[in-house]
C-alpha cells in the first residue's frame, strides 16, 4: 500500500491493503493505516463482499448509526480502541465499517452492524487513531468518516 493510501479490500474472510488483493474494494479512513500498526488487533468487519450491499451515506440509518457508534466507544476509549472508520465506495455510498480493537469482548454492541452483518478477524493492518471530539456529519471530497476535513 502507498503512503496516504487509504483502500481496503475485503474477501469475506480477509483483509488486504495490497493492489492485486481479491475482493471488493472500499476507502477508509487514511489515518487508520498512517502510523505504527497494532499487531494482531481484532477487528469486526461490517460489511459485506458483495457489491450490491450498498446504502446513501445521507440515509436517516446510516446517520444514526454514527452517533450511536459515537456513543458506544465510551466504555472503549484509551486502551481497548484502535481504530473506527467507515467504508466509503465512493462519494455518496456507504459499503460497510470496521471497528479494530485490542479485544474483541465489545463487538456484539457494535451499532454498524445493525447495517451489515459483522465478522470478525485479526489484522496487523491498522494503527490507533484518536476519536473525533464530535460527528463529522458530511463527507469532504468523498472521504470516509471519521476522516476529511473543512480547511
């Protein structure tokens, strides 16, 4: 993977940053791949390998899944939280979400699953990213939230 890159691949079963890695293709968050990755950090992938599980990131559940993942990662900040970040497929869509934590005792709470139905697999592929200090409601130039910015 390149640096800035933030393209995640997942098969069903796996999850790749690599160009030639199988599966359906998705941008995330750059910050969760810029920094010193957690070895062997669980992660719950929501989403699915099929192309046709999309929504609108403007969607009423997909917005209320966001605050309620704002919420849920309370009882996970400092040392259990890695990472979370949505999975864009582009501009307007919503393909899914990883949580990536240093256990896996949290992900039946997870509220992105509530969209796609979770699986969960361990990574060496994501770094700790702090949380936002609120919801980033809109998506900048289509990047996936919690990234972008307004400058």
């Amino acid at each position: 993977m390149s640096e800035g890159s933030s393209r995640l691949c997942w098969d069903g079963e796996r999850l790749s940053t690599a160009l030639d890695a199988p599966g359906r293709r998705f941008r995330a968050d750059p910050r969760c791949f810029a920094g010193e990755p957690v070895r062997g950090a669980w992660v719950h992938v929501c989403a699915l390998a099929n192309d046709a599980a999309r929504v609108r990131f403007d969607e009423p559940e997909i917005q209320q899944v966001r605050r309620d993942a704002l919420a849920w990662w309370l009882p996970l900040l400092g040392s259990s939280l890695v990472c979370v970040t949505t999975l864009a497929l582009d501009a307007s869509y919503y393909g899914g979400a990883v949580t990536v934590a240093r256990s896996r005792d949290f992900f039946e709470l997870d509220p992105f699953a509530r969209i796609f139905p979770g699986s969960v697999v361990r990574s060496d592929l994501f770094c700790e990213v702090a949380p936002p200090v609120g919801p980033v409601i809109e998506r900048y130039s289509g990047v996936a939230w919690p990234g972008g910015g307004f400058s």
